[in-house]
C-alpha cells in the first residue's frame, strides 16, 4: 500500500470516535492488531479498541478534536502529532477523580500497517497537563 492510503486508513481510524459504526474497525485492523496504547488490564488486541471506543471513547472524549495535526506517513508507518482538544465530563482518569473541564493536550499517534489495515498503535499523551488544567492536581 502507499503511504497515501496508509494515511487514509489512519484517519479513517481516528475519526471513528466520533461515530456509532465500530463494525470499520474489523475494515482499517489487521485481526491480530496490538493496540499498545491502552490501559493496563484492558486487552491490547482489536478486542480492547473496540471496548475502549464503545465505552471509554463515547463517554469521556466524544468532544475530543484536533485543535493542531501534523501527519507524517512514510512506508507502512504514519504519525500524527499535534494538540487535542476538548469537554472532559468529568469523573474518575488514571484513579484520579478529575472534575469537568475544557482541556488541551499535546498528543502523538503513531501507527504501524500491513498491507494497508492497522497492525499496531502507540500513543504518547500529555495526561498530567490535562490532569492540571482541569484542577485534578495542582503545579508543582
């Protein structure tokens, strides 16, 4: 695949946390898709995607939004850097009980594909300034 649809395949992806569809994500995964950005005790396959975005994904960060995007695709990789945005309902994050709030944060995806499907994901997510912004934890 080129890098091109690789990209079209990551966007397809990311814009699936704003929809009711999750049946697109058995389209842009391999099968055995490695998903390292979840939390500990969720499982890391194509299983736990699906039940982070049915559960966590509709109910804390349904406004979540790219407020910045930078996209590098090159070969079977792609990153996406830049700063999201968005309304955090409040509730419990990390053990932490966060109150509701407007947040940024910078955040980076990177993505590994195999013959055009999503194979494995990281991510690395600024979840302490998040976690400041919104009063959870006062700056050192």
């Amino acid at each position: 695949m080129t890098a091109a649809a690789n990209r079209d395949t990551v966007e397809r992806f990311d814009a699936l946390i704003n929809t009711q569809d999750l049946d697109q994500l058995d389209l842009l995964c391999t099968p055995g898709m490695v998903n390292h950005a979840l939390a500990p005790g969720r499982p890391a396959g194509l299983a736990g995607t699906r039940e982070f975005l049915s559960t966590q994904g509709r109910r804390r960060w349904v406004s979540d939004r790219w407020d910045r995007l930078v996209v590098v695709a090159e070969g079977d990789h792609v990153v996406q850097y830049g700063v999201r945005a968005g309304h955090w309902p409040g509730g419990e994050f990390r053990g932490v009980a966060i109150p509701a709030g407007e947040y940024t944060r910078e955040v980076a995806f990177m993505y590994r594909l195999e013959q055009g499907r999503i194979a494995e994901r990281w991510a690395v997510r600024d979840d302490l300034g998040m976690m400041q912004q919104l009063g959870a934890i006062l700056p050192g």
